[in-house]
C-alpha cells in the first residue's frame, strides 16, 4: 500500500483481526456477553478509524476536501484510456470523491490507480451505478418484484445483484427507490413498490439487506442508497420532476415510513429527491436532511443529490449556483452528483461566511467514513478482481433465479374462459411487437444488461413448449401509429425498429397466422422506456395501433390471451370488458421469455398480487385503496351514481383491478375468520386466524392478506391499512390455517401533533385475497 504512515497508522485489518481474537476469548461465554463483546469491537473500530479520518483531515487543503464532495459522471473512459481521459487529471488533483457510470473490474482499476498512486493523499475512490433490479442478470422491475409479495425472494435478487456488481468493480448502487406513488401516469411508479407505505417499508429493509449483508468490508458486498428523499412519488400532476405538496401529517402516515424502514435497516447512503418540500427543494432543505432524516432518525451515513439536483435549484427560484451550493451544504447534503457546486463555489462561500469550515469537515468525514466501512483503505482494488467479474457475472444459476423471479412476479388478472394454462401442443400464434424484441425484455433502468442477452418471448415458449407445439410469429403492428412518440419511447438503445410495412399489412399476416392456430398469445403493451425516468404518459394506455390489432385477433374467434409488458397500471377497461384471459408480466428481466412461457403453459402457477391499483380511467386518478372517507362517502356497493355522495356521474368509484388482486390457476377458500380476544391491551397481543382451503385442481401459492381499519381517531383514518401478509403454499384439497399476531404497535399512527401513538378505541381487522376483502371482526383496544 502507498498510504503515507501518518494517515494509516493502523489497518482496518489489523483492527478487525483483534476484534476477532479478542470475539475468540470469549466464545465460550453467554451469548450476551459475546453481544457486548462485539458491541465494544465496534466501538473501539470505529473510534480508531474515526481518528485515522481526522488524521486524514488534518492534511487535506480545502480543494481535496471540496473533491471528496464532488461525484462527476465518469464519461467515456475506455480499457486502457483512464490515463488520457478528462478526468483523470481531477482525480490526480484530489478533486473526485467518487465515479459513477463506469463498470467492469478493468477500467475501475485503472481509474482507482489513478487515485491511489498519483493523488497527493492516496484516497481511494467509490465507484457507484444504477444497478437498480438486477445487474446484467436482471430481474423484473421493482413494481413487478413487488408483485411477487416474498421477502425472503426479494432479498435474494439484491444479493445476487451486489454478488454481480460487485465482482464488476461497483461498491455503491442507487437503489432502492421507496418513493410511495398512487400516480401511475408517472413513469417512475415503475422504479418503486407501489402505493403501500406498510408493503413498501417491508421491501425497503429487504433490498439493504440484500445489498449491504451484515458486513460491509466482505467483497460481496455494497452500499445501498435510499432514494428518492422525500415524497417524489407525489409529483402533481404524475409529471416527473414535478412540485410536490402536502401536509405534514400525510407525509409522515403515508409517505415517510419506507424510507425509515431503509434508515432503521442500515441503509448507508440517501439520495436527494428533486422536488419541494414546503417550498424549499429536498436538496437544500435542512429540515429534511438534518433535522428529520439526522436527528429524529439517527441516520450516520452520507447524503448524495440526485443528477445536477444543487444547480436545479437555480430554476426552483432559490439563487445563483453559489448560493445554491452553500444552502445545500448547510442543509446537509454531503455529495454533490455532476453538478460541481461544492468545488467551484464553496471556497467563495467560505471566504464570506455563508459556509463554515466545520459543515465541510463533516460532509467530508462521512465520505471517508463510508470508505472506511467499505474496506477501501485497506485494499482500494477489493472489487477490481477480474476474476471474479469471469465467474459471478451472469452465471446460470444467477439466471435460472431470475427465471424463477420473473414467474412469481407475474399477476394473473383474468382467466374467465380457463384458457390458461396452455396445452403442450397443437399450433400457437404469437403475434405483437414486443412477442420477438429481445431488448425491452429488462425494463427501464437495467444499465449494466447486455439487452440482447435477454429471453424473448418467441424464444421461451418454443424452448418450454416442446417438440409437439408450433410456435407462429407475427410482429401485427408497429408500437404505435405515431412514429414520433415511437420514437421518445425507444431513444435510449431499446428500439422496436419500425416495419417498413404498412399497418394493414402487417395485421393481414397477423390473421393469416391466427386463422391456422388453436391459440393466440398476444403480447402488447409499453416498450421498456414507455415508463421509467422522465416517462410521464398523460393517459397510460395500450397504444392504439396495438389495441386495434388485439380486436382484431378477437374476432377471429380463437382463444386469445394477452400477455400484458407494462411498468404501470394502465387503463384497461376495454380489455377487461372484451378479452378472456391477460397475463400481466410487467417486464421480467433477462429471463423474461422463459418466466412468462413457464407461467403460459402452467410449469408454474402464477401468484402474484397488485402492489398498485388499476384504475378504470384516468378521470380516477390518483386512486389507492387506503384512502379516507369523506362526510358523504359512497353506500351503494354496486357502482350506481348515489346524488350528493362522494362519486362521479360517468363512472364508478371502485378501481377496475384493486390492491392486493391476482388470480390463479387454481381456487381459495377462506373461512373460519377467528380472532383470539375481542379485548386488546398496550402491551398485549391479539391473534387472527382464518383456514384456506384451496379448492380448485392445481397446487397453488396465494398471498394471505390481513388489513385493520382505525374506527375512531383523534384525526381521520383510513378505510383499511395493510397490516400484515403471508404468502402460502397449499396442495390442492389441503387447508392451511393462517395466523397473524397483531400489537398495539401495529396500529400506531402520526396524529395531530406528528406524535406516534396506538389510541384507544373500535377496531375491524380483515383477512382475504386482496384489499376489497369484506370478512372482518371486531376488537377494542384498552387504555
């Protein structure tokens, strides 16, 4: 190493292997003096590194400490051009804290090099990416993920994905988004878990620890970075980058808690949202990055902006970009992404008292700190083994996991002619423009996938089908009527190359096709980059050109069923009303072709529930299934317009697909609601109990679902909040009884005061298949 001694004075190495031996000594004690043991090992690990840093510190000029803030894009940097890329000169300068945009475990040790052996002070670099569900074996998008209601599976794919990244050089991932959004005309509904803040926290602890392990200095190892903070899933209007506003009592019930569930698990990095929060920007709000996010929550870790997000205040309103940097400084941002405000303003800043000297040793020190925890001191090339980027990258085993995630991700919506699953023979045509396009496969977001790797469709079901099935293609249509919206929606490497056939030609081989097969699987919907980032639609439905091909397909009279590609909810009502069986599959990921075929033809059972509610049209929206009543809400529980109730003219209120909704090949029983007490204290417990039959001829796996409803409160409650889920495998004919352990803390709420308390009084607890549940019971919670 090429530390200067009076920086390192001590190894990382050296301290954990003391830890570790003075953990030995006592093994043979009680486990609680072993915890203590470990407890103290920290500690003493952490001051000692802790003074290794101000060590660091006390040699650094402003500019290195303005360069550990600084995380610029990394450019074009190729194998064997670190050397004369135009960063590389920042980097010698001590001006880069970090990169991001760069992979592979080559240029990473190049440019770590650079750092390490050419810099004045050796300070390594992190090395950060979008590796958002999956690295290049990618998994269904996060809404999809969400879909599949297993913890347990969830966390398996963010392990594999830092197993990946990090063998490929990343140590830093901007993941995961736990935006809440009840908005699916924002395309980044697709990036995050749906409209649930209980369903969402659950995801969120899941996917840190997925990431970050249990300890941070293995090489399988990264940080994780919540985004976006906080209440981006809110923009008005579902427009991307929107203004975002609301009362503080909603914003703490509805829309803080999965990013405190990610801060409670350990999450060691946050990224700034781009919208305001009570008139001032996220990234420059104090009360937001310090007051909330550091000292009511704890949180010990570093706080990066988004993309440019310091000089976009300057279009908030908020100042030139001097003044800019300097609030967001003191507000609490430690990094600044692209947009150089920290190295090029905050000397200004300093020299006039608008900053101080400490704000930005401590900014810098958790730069460091993060490093340390990182093991990056210790060997800067941790993650730069090429070996391992040979043998852990996109391995079989990564996929054929990523194949099993795809299935359990999908949600069966309708089945109503029991068409699926389809036969191992006889003749399939499968017709539509995303049947046979390898590169829309991944999804938004999937940075680091080799797109044409991906499973088509076409592909998967002649490999899951067999010898004794045909398989018939026809594209049928292009994306859309509209070349130029085609071409917004596939700009970023992931065409559907137009087909220089007209349309009518085009549906006329769809039909000939269709006329010679017993079955048509239509696979229709969103290009990948139809939602993702600044992929707002303003009327979220299947593109024209591509419903006309599917009535089409209808009248011919086969069999037809819709394999739906989407990153939202989309308006569906025509659909629902005319075709008999939709599979949803969001976007699978790199297995995508296998995952749906297994599903098509009943290798696997689908199981999957909504984490987002469907509305009937737009006019509905926003629309979630744990929203409040009003002082005239709607009795009628048929969908009739009620005069001078909470309701439209045009249409009903209820959702068109609910919260919680999926179907199966296979049928659930649900009876015998018990609850163990009508009586709960503070510090008591209550069980609720219900046996599902499962009645129908296939094994099954169904999501049992619990929901409580707050009767009387200090200040309005919802109508049902998810309190509680499992999701259960049960033999067909085989009844399983279901049990779920509620608390006094299960039913804590912010009230008026944004204090957190569980209030006396009536309450109704549900258990069904989804949120529009009916069975109920009734306790009292005790003083």
């Amino acid at each position: 190493m090429k530390f200067p001694k009076v920086i390192i004075s001590v190894t990382t190495a050296a301290i954990l292997m003391a830890c570790s031996n003075n953990n030995s000594a006592f093994s043979s004690q009680a486990e609680e003096v072993s915890a203590a043991n470990r407890a103290a090992d920290a500690l003493l690990f952490k001051s000692t590194y802790e003074k290794e840093i101000d060590s660091i510190l006390n040699l650094m000029t402003l500019e290195e400490k303005l360069g550990q803030l600084n995380l610029p894009s990394s450019g074009d940097i190729t194998t064997g051009q670190a050397k004369s890329s135009n960063i590389a000169k920042l980097i010698e300068e001590g001006k880069v804290g970090g990169l991001f945009n760069i992979k592979s475990a080559e240029k990473i040790v190049e440019v770590q090099k650079i750092a390490v052996d050419k810099s004045r002070l050796h300070i390594p670099l992190l090395f950060g990416m979008d590796v958002i569900h999956g690295y290049q074996t990618t998994f269904p998008i996060p809404l999809g993920l969400s879909s599949s209601w297993d913890m347990e599976m969830i966390e398996q794919t963010a392990r594999v994905a830092a197993q990946e990244a990090s063998a490929d050089g990343i140590n830093w991932t901007f993941s995961p988004m736990v935006d809440i959004s009840r908005d699916p005309r924002w395309g980044r509904v697709s990036e995050g878990n749906g409209e649930d803040v209980y369903l969402g926290g659950e995801i969120a602890k899941a996917m840190v620890r997925g990431y970050q392990g249990d300890d941070l200095t293995k090489e399988n190892t990264i940080l994780s970075c919540v985004k976006h903070f906080a209440l981006y899933g809110a923009v008005e209007a579902g427009r991307d980058y929107n203004t975002v506003d609301m009362s503080k009592i909603r914003m703490y019930n509805e829309y803080l808690p999965p990013y405190k569930a990610a801060i409670d698990a350990g999450a060691a990095s946050v990224m700034a949202s781009f919208n305001e929060i009570d008139g001032i920007p996220a990234t420059g709000n104090h009360w937001l990055l310090t007051d909330l996010l550091r000292n009511d929550w704890g949180f010990d870790g570093f706080v990066v902006t988004d993309y440019t997000g310091i000089p976009e205040m300057i279009a908030h309103g908020m100042g030139d970009l001097q003044t800019v940097s300097a609030l967001a400084l003191r507000a609490g941002v430690d990094m600044d992404m692209v947009g150089e405000g920290f190295l090029t303003t905050i000397k200004k800043s300093l020299d006039e008292g608008k900053v101080t000297m400490k704000e930005i040793d401590l900014a810098v020190k958790r730069i460091l700190d993060a490093k340390y925890k990182l093991g990056l001191f210790d060997d800067p090339y941790k993650y730069c083994d090429v070996n391992r980027a040979k043998s852990e990258v996109f391995t079989k085993e990564n996929r054929d996991f990523a194949r099993k995630v795809g299935a359990a991700s999908t949600v069966l919506l309708k089945n109503d002619e029991q068409v699926l699953p389809l036969k191992k023979s006889g003749t399939i045509a499968l017709v539509g423009p995303l049947a046979n396009n390898a590169v829309n496969m991944a999804g938004t977001w999937s940075v680091a996938t080799v797109q044409e790797n991906s499973v088509t469709l076409f592909d998967g079901l002649k490999e899951v089908a067999g010898d004794n099935v045909k398989v018939l293609y026809a594209k049928g249509s292009n994306l859309s009527y509209n070349k130029e919206f085609e071409t917004n929606a596939t700009m970023f490497g992931k065409a559907i190359p137009r087909d220089g056939r007209t349309d009518k030609q085009l549906l006329d081989e769809a039909l000939a096709i269709a006329k010679n097969s017993d079955v048509i699987v239509a696979a229709l919907g969103e290009s990948a980059e139809m939602s993702g980032e600044s992929s707002s639609r303003t009327n979220p439905e299947i593109p024209k050109v591509q419903k006309d091909l599917l009535q089409a397909l209808l009248k011919t009279g086969k069999p037809v069923v819709l394999v739906l590609f989407t990153g939202r909810p989309l308006i569906m009502q025509e659909e629902d009303k005319t075709v008999p069986t939709i599979l949803n599959v969001w976007f699978p990921g790199s297995e995508a072709g296998l995952s749906i075929a297994d599903v098509l033809f009943g290798d696997v059972n689908p199981s999957g529930k909504l984490t987002a509610t469907f509305p009937r049209n737009v006019g509905q929206i926003p629309l979630f299934y744990n929203h409040k009543n009003t002082g005239r809400p709607l009795l009628n529980t048929e969908g009739k317009f009620e005069k001078f109730r909470s309701n439209y003219l045009d249409v009903r209120n209820e959702a068109l697909y609910p919260f919680g909704y999926g179907l199966s090949y296979t049928t659930f029983s649900y009876k015998n609601m018990t609850i163990s007490s009508d009586e709960m204290t503070m510090d008591g417990t209550l069980e609720v109990s219900v046996d599902i039959t499962n009645t129908g001829k296939y094994d099954g796996k169904e999501v049992v679902q619990l929901y409580t409803r707050d009767l009387v409160g200090s200040v309005t409650r919802p109508v049902k909040e998810l309190k509680g889920f499992q999701k259960v495998f049960i033999k067909k004919g085989e009844t399983k009884k279901v049990t779920f352990t509620l608390s006094a803390e299960d039913l804590k709420f912010y009230n008026y005061n944004l204090d957190y308390v569980a209030e006396p009084g009536a309450f109704k607890v549900f258990v069904g298949t989804n949120s529009n549940t009916q069975m109920s019971k009734s306790f009292e919670l005790l003083k």
